[in-house]
C-alpha cells in the first residue's frame, strides 16, 4: 500500500488502484451505508475496480441505497451481500438476485447486521465515511454518527482494516468522535459524502385524517397509558402527533405529563413541541441536514458534543428505544387480519431497517414504568408489562389502495426471493395497539386470536379486513374496551382541520425555531 | 474546581473535597461499578463525603458490589438508586431497603441501565475508572473496556462531567479506547481498582453429574440443533461442556459443525477448545484477570487492539449476544413448574445482571440460521424461528435443597421488596429446553402448558416438581421427542466421568496454554 500513501492519507485520485491492492477476493468488506449518510466515495471507487483482479468480494452493508452498491455485484466485484435495507434500489435488488448476480446471506434489522459483525460476519475490511479527519486519524463525524463507532470497532479490534473517506482533513478535529488509534487510512473525498433528510416531513401535506388520527392517538393511547418515553417512526401520521402537541395535547392538559423522553432523529417537526417545554430529551439514531444549528442550541434537550454540535449513535439509540423506552409508534403499508405488518410491496425487497427492533416487547426488559405495567400480561407468578407496540395508518392509501388486506406482499416476495420464512416487519402478536381514522383497537386486552382479528376488523373500515364485521358486535367490542371509537375517547372528529397543527408549512418550523432550522433546499418553497 | 486540579488531573489526596464541589445535591451520578471492575477509590471517596453539604444523590450503579456502594446511603450521602445487580451486597441491599435508607427507583439489566442513560436516567456525573490515561485525559480501559465507553458517552455528550480514577498516569497509552474529548477529569488513584475473577472455574470442582449432563447437552442440543453460534452463562455446569468439547464433542466428530462462534467473557475452561481448534471466535463482555497474556497470543480468536490486548464491550457483546447467536445456555437456582426461574433466594435482592438479555427470544430478528429455524414457531404467514435458550441444572443443589420447587422464591422477596412485578430472571415461555442429568425437556415443542409441565416434571428428577408425573407419561412423551433420556440420546451414563474432562486442574488449563495463561492466586493450589 506504500505506493499510495502518505503517512494514513491516501491519494484520493488512486482509490481503485488503492482498492486493488488492500482487498483481497473473498474479502468480507463492511461498506458504511446507513440509514442516511453513505460512503459513496468508496463506493464509486470499488465499483470501479476489475473483477479480475478483485472478485467474490463478501459485502457488508445496512442500507442499500446507491446505484453503486448494486454495480459492485453487476460487475462481478463481489458476490455476497448481508444487508438490512434495500429502500431505493429494491426492484434492481429482486432483479440481480433473480439474475443470480447477488447471492443474499440473509436480510437483517439495522443492529443484527451490526451484532453479527462482532460473531460470525466480522469485516476484513471497513470503508467508512466522516466529516472530517486530522494527520492522526481522529475522526469528526458530526451530527451524523449513526454506525460508524461500531463499524469501525467491529473491524480495528479484529484485525481488520479501517478506511475512511472525510470530506476534509484538518489540523486538528472539532470533537473525536473515533480515535486515530482504531483508524489504518484516511482519504480526503473530492466531495461531500452523499446525506439523505430522511426525516423531514413538509407539515403542508398532513391532511385531517392523519390530525384525527393524531387526535385518536393521543387521547386513546398516550393519554390513557401514560407514556413518558417512546420512539416515533418515519411517516406524516406520527409528525401529525408532533404537530399537536402544543395545541391539543396542551388544552389536554398533557405537557409534562406524557412524551418528556424521545429516542428518535431530530424530526424538523417536533421543533414546536420542543419550543413549548414538552420535551426534556431526545437520543438520536442519525442527524437530519438542516438541523444542525437548531440542536447546537438546545444541549438541554439533545445530545451534543463540546463543539455544540448532535452526538448521534444508531447502536445505543437502538439500545435505549428497545429497552428503556415504553412505546414504539411507526405506520405500515399493509396489515393483515392477524395485525402481521410489512413495508415490502410487490416485487421490491426493501428489508427491514430498525423498526423490528423498536416494533417488538423486549422480553430481556425488567424495570417498570407505569405505561409498561398498564399493559399487564401473563399469570401469576410470570406477570409482566409490556412494552405499546401501536401502528397508525389509515385504512386506505392514496390510490383507494386498501391497508389492511388478506394476505400481505411480502408472503409472494418472502417466495419470489427464496427467503426461508416471510419477510414480516412486526408480527402481530407484537402489536398492542392500532390507530385508524376509525378508532383506536387495544389488541393487547384480546383474550384470543378471535377476539384480535375482530378489534382489528373494527378499525379496518371498508378494506377486506374491515367488512367483515357486524355492527353489534363492534358495540360489543366497544363495550369490552377492545375498541374505542372517536366518541368514546372523547374525541371530536370536526376539529381535526389543518388549523391544529402548530406548524402547517416548514416555514413555520423555521420560524418556531427562531431561524435556526435550515431546511433542504428541496423543501424550500418560499 | 480549580483548587484541586492540575490541567485534568485530580490531586488524589483531596478527592473528598473535590467530589463535595464537584458534585451538588440531588445530583444524578453514574458510579462504575461494572459486572467486574470497580471504581472503588472514588466510591470510597464518596461514601466519605459530608451528608451535610453533599446529600440526596441519585446514584446508577450497575453492580453493587463494595462495601462503599451501600455506606453512601447509609450515611445519607445518596437517597435514590437504580442497579442491575447485587450479589455480594445483596443481604446488607435488602436490609437497607427495608429500613428505608435506600429508595430503589428500579431493578434492571445491565444493558437496559444503560439504555436509560440516553432516555430519562442521564447522568449529571460519571466517576468511572480505567487502566491508564495520558495528560489529554485519553483512556486505555485495558482488557475489562466493559461499560466505561457507554457510560462516557451517556454523561460526556448529554452536558455531564466525566471524571475518571486510573491505575496509572502515563505520557502515551497503549491504545486510545475513550479520547480525552469525552474525559474532564482524572486522578491517579493510590492502588489499582478492584476486578475479580468472576469467571474462572477450577475444573477440580467439576463433578460426574455436571459431566452427565454436559454430554446430553452436547447430543440433545448442541448437535442436533446444529448450534454454531453461541452464549454461555457462568457456571460449573457450562464450564463442564467447554472442557468435553475437545474430547467427547470430537469423539462425536462435532469440531467445526458446532461451537464456532462466542459471545462471553475469556473463560479460561475455553481454553482447552480453542487450542484443539474449535473456536472461530470469541467477543468479550469484559475480560478476566490471568488471561491477558493468553488472549494477547490468539488475536485469531479474541477481539485485541494494536496494542495487543483484548478489547471487551459489554453493550456490544450483549447486542451480539441477543442478535446474533443461536442459544444461551445457563444455569439457575430455582425453576418452577412453569420454567421461570431465578437466581433470587430467600432474604437476598440480588437483581439480574445480563442473563435475561441472553435468555429471551428477541422478537426483532430476522435473519435465519438452521439452529435457529429448527424451532420454527408461529402459524403463516407469521412462521418464524427461535432463539434456544437453555437451562442446565442438577435436580438438587448441593445439601439436598431442590432447584425445581412449586414457588419461586423471587416471588417473596419481590413483595418484601414493594417490587411491582416477581424479579424472575428468565421466564418460562422463554425457555426451549431444560438439561438435568435425567435428561433434556424440549419445551418448545409442547403444544400447551400442561404438557410444558409435563415434559419439565420428567426431568426434574425427586424433586416436588418432578415428584408428580407417572411413568407411562414420561414414556409417551419420549416418544413423542418432548423428553430425551440417556438412553435416546445415546449417552452412554457410565462415561461420565472426570476422565473425560480436557482439563483436570487449574494447572492443566495453564498447561493447555502453552504457559500463557496466568491463573490469580486463589485458583493456585499447586
């Protein structure tokens, strides 16, 4: 490697050659690609690389979301892959892997990947990716963490060979997020890495069903059990929740009483109900871009280094949304009458990513919480809480697309992929809770599966699921507390209008943020 | 502070002073006290703080395990506590909670302590300790890394301070393994910190019975559920398999088709193993004294730094233990009719460590494995696999008392303690087998919990549990696979004996290691 280098920095213009001579064919490489940040440098230079030279490359990667991870496989680079998620290039994906060009070990949640790095699927080799590195190796990630601490462990600590790709080397670092000591070699990248606003989420496109939604939730759910602690998935029904909490949840007399602790990334759209005292803390699996001076300026509320700025860490943030957090709410594209759920639509293989870690009651948990007992399960003396496992949705997408259906996608895709059991995000038996624009079903308080397919098919509206049932015996239900009904929480359906969210632009963000939150420019409008 | 410190460095002669300025009431304050290494200079530190200007802490601790831990609250220097576990402390615990000295806030893991440290338990103060640090407060933790990362990162970017005892103040560590950005704060402490060996077992103590049921263990789970991926507890009983390994496991023609890849800490009866080449892996929770020079030695096997020395992570460890491998395996005092089971005893609030994050199916993964899909659970779509989890155990403990009992004792001393819920470590429907030298009870493989019973009463030998169950149950559900006895398993009962144990002795392990490994004085018995 000596050609290449100087001191740890390697020649950036040299990278495939550099490539060639530090990889051997049947390498495990890890190839940092998160949920958001992607070492898309690295990335370019190993598709670039000769198969003849370089083959049967073992890949290592969470997200698949760069052209050029699949190229790598296309041209004969490498032949194996374990992932976690395949979002924006799953339809290529099922169509390599039906081609026989990629040979899957297995689809993983984020942190199985990871936990798997540290037994059975350690990396030779890791390319990862930072903001900025000094002469030493010392890295700043910035805001954007995510995995590379524990990419980075899992490759230094086992003889492997950590590269970095840094938007710029400097004289000296910011903050160390990484030492030097656990980095081999550095390159300076010609750009910046590639980094995604996953999590934003224009609060003009919130309509009134995902407010009553919101509405439903709150009183029904967050209201009723008390939840302090919790982690809110991706999707405009759980910023509509964010949304509200400064005008309904405040005339409910919430503040401080729910929502004070959050594992989540830094939702532009919680940036009101931070503003309005309701939130003391919030953990981060990754950054958002655009958020970056507006968290530098509550350390009361996020977790900041010494420079000021996020420290995120998908790891310990998994961590603590699976065991010291009481709810996980996330929404589904399909549901089906036994409340099994699944994000994989016909023919794309998108993966799991983190929500099977949060959408589950982690039976290794033993403190309580009142919102955790309140779920009381079991016999005497095994009884136990559990943790609010809830899925909003509305009972149709855009399209007239039914939710909640018979028999979900990822079944046929689970088959088309050759997977050995169906790729499932969160199985039902999972779930406690589900929130529709009809109403909210406790399925935690079913006493069997009968009772949970009718709960269920209580909330289903007109989908195949929900005509099923007959109006006495949703009275019923309702009467047993299986299912509550707008009315019955209390809820008025006329006032889930536009007019109650706290922010209905993200120029209104901007503004609750005092003009510290800088959105994308594709979410500019102004 | 600046009256006690020089740059970060702490005058080790004035901690008393520094902690009553450093730290104010009410604070919260994360005290390393790991499942291993203790920092016991600044607990003692503490416990001698003035109540009068230093009271109503609120201390994290995740091991109670010094004298000094309970002194602080007995002199009312702290009020408030949240631990995972109590072992030697665990009377005097008790006695303490009882005359209200001691306000529990909860019993916890280990893993999700932490975990609350990123969510609504931050600490204010972190007093952890490690091998040595540089003057830029850089920390080489050495092998027992254990918790002090996570902790670190929990106070150090959540606005805490961080202060540090080190064995030895140096101009250059071996190896960084906290930077000196997250560290404020260092004293060089008058001795090095306390770390016992937790995890060493003299083989002398391994009897015939443990050796039966290491060899079912070895037919019954190991091998036909192909386990290639795996966790064991702490115990004579494990320690038993891992020393059978090299003998009757190859007999078996086993090497390299089971037992490749570990998750636990470096236990020298591993050693044996790994030198007859079983071993592929082993990732640490923490380290064990004796073994550096051994671990150092084989970096093919263990996770080792530059610097050569074994790198352990009990948060990664545990994530690789949940997610990534295909059983756990441990022993227990008590087991009810049900399979719950506990290490709690009569008069004795010892908590629960690590072993329910091992002991439970995590319902977040995905992946498949053949171990793992042979105990296919769930009805389709919702088919999915199971994690084993494993009780190994005797009928009776020594002096006749039985571990399989109509009552958990767990469920007394959980309401003497005004806990909300019985401190059961493991719960029984967690549990797919149990291994007593009757033989293995597949409790997956029961359809209902009356035959759950059954199957556990077969083998729960004289026992009241195993007490009740005729003989012509027992043969049908052999036949039906819930119950292997000897006899099925092909387990020849008079080979069980001391003769089959790759190591005899302490001195044999030291044997086995070429020398290498360097047995503390109270396992020296030659």
């Amino acid at each position: 490697m000596r050609s290449f280098t100087s001191g740890r920095v390697l020649d950036a213009g040299r990278m495939r050659d550099a490539l060639q001579s530090l990889l051997r064919p049947g390498d495990r490489v890890a190839l940092e690609g998160d949920n958001q940040k992607q070492a898309d440098f690295l990335a370019e230079a190993l598709a670039d690389c000769d198969p003849g030279v370089l083959h049967d490359l073992h890949l290592l990667i969470s997200s698949i979301s760069l052209r050029e991870h699949l190229d790598v496989f296309e041209r004969g680079v490498a032949r194996r892959l374990d992932f976690a998620y395949a979002g924006p290039q799953s339809v290529r994906m099922a169509q390599l892997l039906a081609d026989g060009k990629v040979e899957v070990g297995a689809v993983h949640t984020y942190v199985e990947l990871y936990a798997r790095m540290f037994v059975d699927l350690t990396p030779d080799v890791a390319l990862l990716c930072a903001e900025q590195a000094d002469r030493e190796g010392n890295l700043y990630t910035g805001p954007g963490t995510e995995d590379t601490p524990t990419i980075a462990e899992a490759a230094a600590f086992r003889g492997g060979v950590v590269l970095v790709q840094v938007n710029e080397l400097v004289e000296r670092v910011p903050r160390v997020d990484i030492p030097g000591d656990w980095v081999d070699l550095i390159v300076e990248s010609p750009r910046p890495y590639v980094l995604e606003p996953l999590f934003t989420r224009d609060p003009r496109e919130i309509g009134q069903v995902s407010i009553l939604m919101a509405m439903l939730a709150l009183r029904g759910v967050y209201e009723r059990h008390e939840v302090t602690t919790l982690n809110h998935g991706i999707g405009f029904d759980t910023a509509a929740i964010e949304l509200i909490l400064p005008t309904y949840g405040e005339e409910l007399g919430l503040r401080g009483k729910i929502c004070r602790h959050w594992t989540l990334n830094p939702h532009p759209t919680l940036i009101p109900a931070i503003e309005s005292g309701w939130v003391e803390s919030v953990h981060c699996f990754g950054g958002e871009p655009g958020t970056e001076r507006y968290v530098a300026a509550r350390p009361d509320v996020f977790f900041t280094g010494g420079d000021g700025s996020l420290r995120s860490n998908r790891v310990l943030c998994q961590l603590a949304g699976q065991y010291a957090v009481d709810m996980f709410i996330g929404s589904s594209l399909q549901i089906d009458a036994d409340a099994n759920s699944s994000t994989v639509t016909e023919g794309r293989l998108t993966g799991f990513g983190g929500a099977p870690n949060m959408g589950h009651d982690p039976h290794g948990r033993r403190h309580a919480s009142p919102a955790w007992l309140s779920l009381l399960t079991g016999e005497a003396p095994a009884l136990r809480g559990r943790k609010l496992v809830v899925q909003i949705t509305q009972t149709f997408r855009s399209g007239g697309t039914p939710v909640f259906v018979e028999s979900l996608d990822a079944v046929q895709v689970g088959k088309d992929s050759g997977m050995p059991i169906p790729p499932i995000m969160i199985y039902g038996d999972d779930v406690s809770h589900v929130v529709t624009e009809e109403g909210v079903a406790y399925l935690y308080k079913a006493a069997g599966l009968a009772d949970r397919r009718e709960a269920l098919a209580a909330i289903a509206g007109a989908t195949p699921v929900g005509r099923r049932l007959d109006e006495r015996r949703v009275e019923a239900l309702r009467r047993d507390g299986l299912v509550a009904l707008p009315e019955d929480l209390k809820v008025d359906v006329r006032r889930a209008r536009r007019s109650l969210l706290a922010a209905r632009s993200v120029e209104d963000l901007v503004a609750w943020s005092g003009g510290l939150y800088d959105p994308p420019a594709q979410f500019r409008t102004w």
